[in-house]
C-alpha cells in the first residue's frame, strides 16, 4: 500500500479534514433523526424490522463510501432506535447518555487505548487506577479498595463470587482453586442472596462449577428488601447440615424495586460467621452522588467488594461498570503472568498492567467517560439529576397509591415503581390485561415501560431515570393506560 494513501483518521491533514466533515454530517443526521421522532419507539414488530434489512448485503464488492453509508444508516436504521433520552422510555435500567461522555465514547474509539496492559494505554492505565480511588471514596470506601472496570454488573458479579470462592478455599481449606480447580467439597458450598437480587448471582454461581443451586434464595420482607432473621437461619440450618456458607451478596438497589437489603445487619451475620460481604449496588450506586440519599446505602462501605454499574444512575454508555475489592491483595487469586503482556517484573518497577486483575483481556477505557462527565457537570448537577428521579419515583407511587384502579408493589427506596392496572372486573381480567397493555404501548403509541411477575401476577414497572420527567408525563402515560384497557375490554 502506498505509504501516502490515508486509512485511519490522523494519517494526513486531509484525512483529518475528511473525518471532521463527516462528524459534521453525523451530527445533521442526529438533528433531523431526533427533530422528527414522537415517543421512544417507532412501533415496528419484528417482521417490519426483518422487512426492511430483508435485501440487505452486509459486504458489498465495491464499498459505498463513508457519506452514503451514513445516510443509509439514518435512512434504515436510526429511526427504528429506541429512542433511551425520551420520557416515554422507563422499562429497564437502561438510561440516556450525557452529551460529555458521548464524546469520550467517540474519543476512546478515536484513540481505541486497551486497558490491558500498561504499554497498550499508558495515561488511560493511570487515568483509570485514579478514577477508581476517586470514586471508592466519593463511596466512603476505605482508602485501600481497589478495582477494574468491567463489561457491566453481571462481570462484576461475577468478579465478587469468583474471588469469595477462591479466597475462602485459600484461606479456609488450604486449596488453590486456580491451580488445582474446585476442593472435593465444593458441592457444599453456599452463597446467599435475597429472593429479588439480579439473575446474576446464579449464573456466576452456574459459571463457577457450583451449580444454581449452590444459591439459597432468602425471603424478603414486605418492602422487598432481604430479611436478615431469615439469613442467619437459612446459614445456622446449613452449618448444622454440614453445609459451606462462604458469601452473602446483599442488593443495594434491586433490579425490579430498588430496594436496599441492610447492609449493616448483613455486615454483621457476615462478621459472626466469617463470610465474604458482597454489596451489587449496580443500580443503587448512584445514590453515592447525593447527599439527600447517601445514607441510604450505609453499611456498603464495610463490603468485602462491591459492585457499581455508571450505566445505569450514571447516565454513561454501555457499557460501563466498576468492580471494588476493599483487600487488592486478592486481586492475586485471579493473577496470571504472560511474558507476552504482563511480566511480574514491570510491576516491580511501577508499571501497572490492569489485566491481572480483569476477566476480560482487551478492555475498553471506560473509565474516560466517567472522567469527562464528572468534571464537566460537577456534584450538584450530577446529584440534582438523581435526585429528581428518586424525589418522582415517590410521587408516581402516592399518586397510584391514591387512584382506585392503579396498584402499586411498594414505596420505592430508589427510582423505580412496579404496578398494576386494575380491571373493574376483578382478579382475572387484571392479569390478562396488563400485558396486552404493554404490548399496546410499544406498538400503537412508541411507549416503552417494564413489565415483571410479583408473587405470580402480571405487573408493570417504571424505571425512572430520566431527570426530564415530570409527573405530567407520567399522568399522561397512565392515562394512555386507562384507555387502552378501555379499548381492549370492550
Ligand atoms: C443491572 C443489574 C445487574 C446486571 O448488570 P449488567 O450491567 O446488566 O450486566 C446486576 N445486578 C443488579 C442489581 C442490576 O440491577
């Protein structure tokens, strides 16, 4: 290839110029596409979707060039996007992105550093061991902790079981589980986890040669947070049965409910009986932002690791997670020298290679995100977003809990509300409707909320994030609600 042909943006001053044009572009195509979009969907079902990508060839023989394909794209795919900025969306945990760490997604693309190891990402080694510190003490965590970003919360999870396994078989049995694989007794092993923590748990548990039900469910109270009578029986019954209890992963900020287990009572089962404390605060860690609702997440600082999805509260792309371990010196259980990537004896000298501590290899430099948006926003913006939704999510609740064919699960402790609509006819055409209500609201009206089971009914579910929303929107949304039913039963 002839050495003055340009490839990468950055290979000459046209290029340059070239890609600059094209940013330029890319950003007339999100005003037009945003300009013209009502709710957060267009309401395709999947067939119309397949329909439209039915002729399409993925590698052409001739390639169209970078303007035609941005078009293409703002013609076919960009408008069938869910639309995550807009208060018609609240199903998930899944939230729109601040402006600042949009252009740090584009920047790390742009520069594509892997967090690997230390001659792959110099400055973003750096950058990410100091946002870690910065935001293990934003969290009151001990000035020790330490971590690595991570795929998202179920990684860090993931991270949190693996390391409580194997620490608890070096510590306790003598066995190095990375050397040897799993002690003859691991079939006894137990991890506990209240009844509506994440999926996730189990899976690690499924991943890590224990087996789903090496995860004991514990009951949660009427507000769905874990109950700690429970736990210490469920743990007292195993010992006396000549069970393993090594962890308890507590839920700060539950999937469905936001509900926050208590933390300081799950520290001190953890402490009577020597377990590993997990806090997964994917969700409730952005409360660590506020100083209204800090407090409500006491008790996590004393974790054994924690794990922080900025995904999510946070408002950063996907994807974007934080795994905390308060002892690092365990992060020597996951280690593994490669004298192609990571000698021992660099570390020596300083430099730092992140994969030793990762599941992952190549790696993303996420932490630039959470760099840029913290420093451009600040506390008070960034704290005031949060608030808004936790102080709406209480609103929507009392203005359910006062109308006669609304019910809602329970008070929120975060931002979310699971609800339901009520039929007039009872029971069984409640359960029936409410998830044709939601079907409805995707496909005639572009509305995206959540739906779950609580206690085997159908509910719906607000996932409020979104610091745009007002309780009109939702009144208007509710109203929808109430037509659609009208329509469907008549
Ligand atoms: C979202 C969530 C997870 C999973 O996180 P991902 O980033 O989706 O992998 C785990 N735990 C809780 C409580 C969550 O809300």
């Amino acid at each position: 290839m002839a050495a003055d042909k340009a490839v990468f943006p950055g290979d000459s001053d046209q290029s340059l110029r070239d890609f600059q044009e094209l940013l330029a572009q890319t950003g007339e195509v999100l005003r037009r596409d945003f300009s013209c979009r009502t709710g957060a969907f267009s309401g395709r079902t999947p067939g119309e979707l397949k329909d439209i990508l039915a002729d399409d060839t993925l590698l052409p023989s001739r390639g169209l060039g970078s303007r035609e394909t941005i078009n293409l794209t703002a013609e076919k795919i960009l408008p069938h996007l869910v639309n995550v900025a807009s208060t018609d969306y609240m199903a998930h945990l899944h939230c729109a992105t601040l402006p600042d760490s949009i252009i740090a997604e584009l920047l790390l693309s742009v520069y594509n550093q892997s967090m690997d190891s230390w001659d792959q990402a110099p400055m973003a080694t750096e950058l990410e061991l100091h946002v870690i510190k910065e935001v293990a003490a934003l969290a009151g965590l001990s000035p020790e902790t330490d971590g690595v970003f991570t795929s998202g919360g179920s990684q860090s999870n993931l991270m949190a079981m693996l390391l409580a396994r194997d620490s608890y078989a070096a510590g306790r049995l003598n066995h190095d589980i990375r050397k040897l694989g799993l002690p003859d007794s691991f079939r006894k092993f137990r991890i506990y986890t209240s009844e509506a923590a994440h999926f996730s748990i189990e899976k690690s548990a499924q991943l890590m040669g224990l087996g789903f039900r090496a995860v004991r469910p514990v009951p949660v109270d009427r507000r769905k947070r874990m109950s700690t009578p429970h736990l210490e029986r469920m743990i007292r019954e195993d010992l006396d049965g000549g069970l393993i209890p090594i962890a308890v992963s507590a839920t700060a900020g539950t999937t469905d409910f936001g509900s926050i287990d208590p933390l300081e009572d799950i520290r001190r089962t953890c402490d009577e009986y020597r377990l590993w404390m997990h806090v997964d605060a994917a969700y409730g860690a952005g409360l660590i932002l506020s100083d209204r609702y800090r407090s409500r997440l006491k008790g996590m600082e004393k974790a054994d690791s924690v794990t922080m999805d900025f995904h999510k509260m946070f408002m950063q792309p996907v994807s974007c997670s934080l795994f905390l371990l308060r002892n690092p010196s365990l992060f020597e259980l996951l280690e593994i020298h490669a004298d192609y990537l990571n000698r021992e004896e660099d570390e020596e000298e300083g430099y730092t290679h992140l994969v030793g501590r990762s599941l992952a290899t190549t790696r993303r430099f996420d932490a630039l995100k959470v760099w840029m948006s913290f420093k451009s926003l600040g506390r008070e913006t960034l704290s005031s977003h949060i608030e808004s939704s936790v102080d709406m999510a209480l609103e929507v609740y009392r203005y359910l809990e006062g109308s006669d064919d609304f019910e809602a699960v329970t008070e929120p402790e975060i931002s979310s509300v699971v609800f339901r609509y009520l039929s007039p006819r009872g029971e069984s055409e409640t359960e029936s409707l409410n998830g044709e209500i939601r079907k409805r609201l995707i496909h005639d009206r572009g509305i995206i909320i959540g739906q779950t089971r609580v206690e085997g009914k159908t509910f719906l579910k607000m996932t409020l994030m979104n610091p745009k929303i007002t309780l009109d929107a939702i009144k208007r949304i509710l109203n929808t609600i109430r037509s659609l039913a009208e329509a469907i039963r008549s």
